[in-house]
C-alpha cells in the first residue's frame, strides 16, 4: 500500500469553523449534509454512509465508544481550540486555502487564528458575489458600484488574497454571457428596488452578475490570479443543469482570460468526467477534488479519483476536503483524500501503468505541489 501520511496537504478550498463548537446531535448531523430541509438532520443523515464512517473515525480518534451520543459528548468535552488543534494537527496541513466569505465572520475564527491553531500557513480568497451585495445596497449610482468593485478586485492580489471565487453555479448558473452595459444597468436598478422593498439583496440577478463577473475576469487575467469556480453538487438553490462545467465554454475560450487560472470546485460532481476532460484540454484549468463535501462514500471517491486521474494530469489536479463550520471535516478530508488517491495510485500500479515511485510523485503533486504552484504559494 502507498502510504501518503508523510505528505503535508495543501487544501485548497476550505472554510473557517465556528467559534462555539459545543452542539447537539441534530445540529452537528445538519453540518453533514447539503439538503436544509431540516427532515434531513433529524430522520436521513444517520443513515448516510459518509456519516456512518465519519463516526467511526471520530471514536477512534477520542478514544470513546462508537455510539452518536459518546462521540458528540466526547467532541464537546475537550472545549473549542483544543478539539481544533488537536485535529487540524492529526491531519498534517501545510497551508488552508480559506473561503472566509461563509459562514459569517462573527461566527467563526479568522484565518490567522486557524493557521496558529493548526501550525499551518493559512490564506484568503475574495468571494465576488459576497462584494457584490456588499456594494450595491450601499451605492445608488451603477457607475460608483463599477468603480468601486473594480478597484477592490484590480487590488486583491497585493490586498493579500490568493484567488478570487464565484459561487455564479448557485445563483444564475455557469452560463456566464457578455451582456451590455445598458442591460447590466437595468438589472441593477432591479437590485437596488430589492434592496428598498426587503432592506436586504440576494444577488441573482443574472446580466448584472455577468457584467461584473467579466469585469473581475479580466483584473483577474491581469494579476494571474486564479478564479475558482463552485461546479456541480450544491443545496437545492443550485439549478444543476447551469452547475455543468462545460457552461464555462464561452469563459473558457476567452484567450483574454487565459492568464487566469480557472479552478473547478467539488470535482464538478456529478459532472466529475467532465470537468477533468476540461483540465485535461485547457492549460489554464485545474481540477478540485475535494474529500469531505460532497458527502459521498469511499466507493464514489474512488470513482471520481479515478476519473480524474485517468483523464487529467496530476499537475492539474488539487486536493481539498471545503470543510466547514466544524473541524472534523477538515481532518476527515484529509484522512479520506490520503487513503482515496494512494488506493487508486495502487490499482494503477497493479494495472502496470505507473510504477511506485511514478505513483509518490503524482500523489505529492496532487496533495501539494499542484497548489504551490496555482496559488503562488
Ligand atoms: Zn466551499
């Protein structure tokens, strides 16, 4: 068995954990699926398989019995950056790719105090459409929110920000069109009558998203800063026939934009053939292979990782586990992502494809060094 515990991981695409880590069963079970309907935590996601294993992993790491109640109880014990150190620490993390757009940051720990409590190195990226509705409720001329917007993105790299994301898939879809000036200006004045009737925005207005998103495009282009985009998998407010990777087409093809390193989210699942045949095509896309969410079992981890690896090369393929709200996830992942890629490493070497050392390497550049190299880290 190729053994990848030594290998430091870079995730790539994760999120703070809460402050307050004690909770209940039915709070911790709602942090483990993508479903809200609150039915979900209470009668569905004891009998997931992803969360059947996770428990199993917790007891042996808390040293209690493998009972729900014993596991939470014993998680709560240790108090909130005990229990985050002494995860984060298991898993062996070089450096947090932090999405710290969500959750709100008053719930959650910064970026600086999770690299301290985890001994690694953590770094930010800047959620485009979080600075969207930050903007246009605050200002009622368009042209001010276009300045504005464009001065904070021609910035985030020498701001301290790695990449830039967009979660577009789960608004008004990949399908990103160039639209005019004049009809991004009559989606905004839409916004802006939102934001007057309810006092607040959620951004889905879908040529005033596009408008700014190429905008954010081609500063992003400038500064080769890398843009991930969430693909596939999602809650029920993804419309996920616009979740498809190959949406990106018209994006794609833009050689303005080829400076511009595109990140597919979450393996594109279930979408995962696709969005490596991408990275295997385009020089500037990668592929995320992310090992917590979406919460699948071990046999369709497998199935994605081979895709992936089967199709695409290893320097274009991420490792990340997009964990969230409690540290668990992000241990989890990184258990998962180690024992998943040296597994299908192993077929490939019994398939006489690689031999061992081929096989180190390309795992090393997966949970890595693909990274260091997209993130400039
Ligand atoms: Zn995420």
């Amino acid at each position: 068995m190729l053994d990848l515990t030594d290998i430091h991981v870079v995730d790539n695409h994760c999120h703070p954990v809460l402050l307050d880590q004690h909770m209940d069963r039915v709070q911790f079970r709602g942090y483990c699926t993508e479903a809200t309907d609150p039915i979900f935590a209470e009668e569905h996601v004891p009998n997931t398989v992803y969360y059947l294993w996770l428990l199993r992993q917790m007891a042996t790491v808390y040293g209690c019995d493998r009972n729900e109640e014993a596991i939470l109880a014993a998680r709560n014990k240790l108090g909130n950056e005990a229990l985050i150190e002494h995860l984060f620490r298991a898993a062996n993390i070089d450096t947090l790719v932090l999405d710290p757009a969500y959750p709100p940051g008053s719930t959650c720990y910064t970026p600086e105090r999770m690299g301290q409590l985890g001994r690694c190195r953590a770094v930010k990226m800047l959620r485009l459409e979080t600075l969207m509705q930050q903007l246009i409720p605050e200002y009622s001329d368009f042209d001010e929110v276009v300045d504005r917007y464009s001065m904070v993105v021609s910035r985030a790299r020498e701001d301290g920000f790695c990449a830039l994301k967009s979660i577009v898939a789960y608004r008004t879809g990949l399908n990103i069109t160039e639209w005019s000036k004049d009809e991004a200006f009559a989606a905004f004045a839409e916004a802006r009558a939102e934001v007057t009737e309810q006092g607040q925005l959620r951004i889905a207005h879908k040529p005033l998203i596009d408008f700014l998103l190429h905008i954010a495009f081609q500063h992003a282009a400038n500064q080769q800063l890398p843009l991930q985009f969430h693909t596939g998998y999602g809650d029920s407010d993804t419309d996920m026939r616009l979740g498809n990777p190959l949406q990106l087409r018209e994006v794609l093809e833009k050689t303005d934009y080829h400076t511009m390193p595109i990140v597919l989210l979450h393996e594109s699942y279930p979408y995962s053939q696709l969005g490596a045949y991408l990275a295997a095509i385009y020089p500037h896309v990668y592929f995320d292979l992310s090992y917590t969410i979406p919460f699948v079992d071990k046999l369709e981890m497998l199935a994605f990782t081979r895709q992936a690896l089967g199709v695409a090369p290893a320097s274009k393929l991420m490792f990340s586990t997009d964990g969230i709200h409690i540290p668990e996830m992000h241990w989890a992942g990184a258990l998962r992502g180690r024992s998943v890629i040296g597994q299908v490493l192993d077929e490939m070497i019994q398939a006489d494809e690689i031999d061992e050392e081929e096989a180190y390497h390309l795992a090393q550049q997966i949970l890595h060094d693909t990274a260091y190299t997209v993130y400039k880290l």
